[in-house]
C-alpha cells in the first residue's frame, strides 16, 4: 500500500523551503516519486498539486503530511478532504500529530474536527508555520 507525501509552503518567492517536511515525508517511507509540492498560500484554493496528489490517491493508499495545517487551515475544506479520503478507503497519517489517524469512528472525527480547530488557531500566528519554511523545527 503506498505512501504519497504532500508538502507545502506558504511562500513561493524562496524565503521558504520544503526542505524539512521532504526530509520527513521520505524517513516516513514516502517513494521520493510519489510526492507532491505546492508553494502557495493554506488558505488559497488554487493549490494544483495537492489537487493532483488528490486524485493520484487510490483505495488501500495512505497521504501523508508533515503536520495537518499543510493539507488545510479551514475546517470546512479539512473535513470535505478527510471525509472523501475515508470514502476512497484512503488512510491519513500526520507526521507530527500521531494521534491523528483517519478512520470511520467518531473519536477520529472529533480528532480530526478538534485539529483543524487548532490549524485555524495557527493560522493567526504564522510565526510556527513561517519558521518551518526556514528549515526550523
């Protein structure tokens, strides 16, 4: 069952790099062909990537990301993505947030629903998310 990797940076100016999150992504056992990067905005729809890695994903394969805020800062879209993952028999695993696991019961619901709660939060503090760019942890 493979493992596709997804990563993002905010900036596409090259202040900020995926460095760290593919160097994560492939520890993770992600095949270095199988992933996909985007350098736009959480918050900006048009990420062609993640909408490509999307639609690469097939039943039995798990999308893997560093931390959930690079799948998506809106609940609305984090939720819809989780849900049709689920729906494809598509696994989710976040590097940095273990605990967060996609599955039909309702306690990875509430997990998954209590986590992008918090990726709205960090979204008004992007200091996190811009020092990762920089290769920080």
């Amino acid at each position: 069952m493979p493992l596709v990797g997804y990563m993002r940076v905010s900036k596409s100016d090259g202040s900020q790099t995926t460095d760290l999150q593919r160097d994560a992504l492939l520890a993770a056992g992600v095949n270095p062909e199988l992933l996909y990067e985007d350098m736009a905005s959480g918050k900006k729809e048009d990420r062609p990537q993640l909408v490509s890695c999307l639609k690469a994903l097939r039943a039995g394969d798990t999308l893997v990301v560093w931390k959930l805020d690079r799948l998506g800062r809106d609940l609305r879209h984090l939720v819809n993505v989780v849900h049709d993952l689920n729906t494809r028999n598509v696994g989710l695993r976040v590097l940095l947030q273990s605990w967060v696991e996609s599955s039909e019961d309702s306690v990875s619901h509430f997990l998954m629903a209590t986590a992008g709660r918090r990726s709205q939060a960090v979204s008004k503090t992007p200091l996190t998310i811009t020092a990762s760019g920089f290769g920080c942890p």
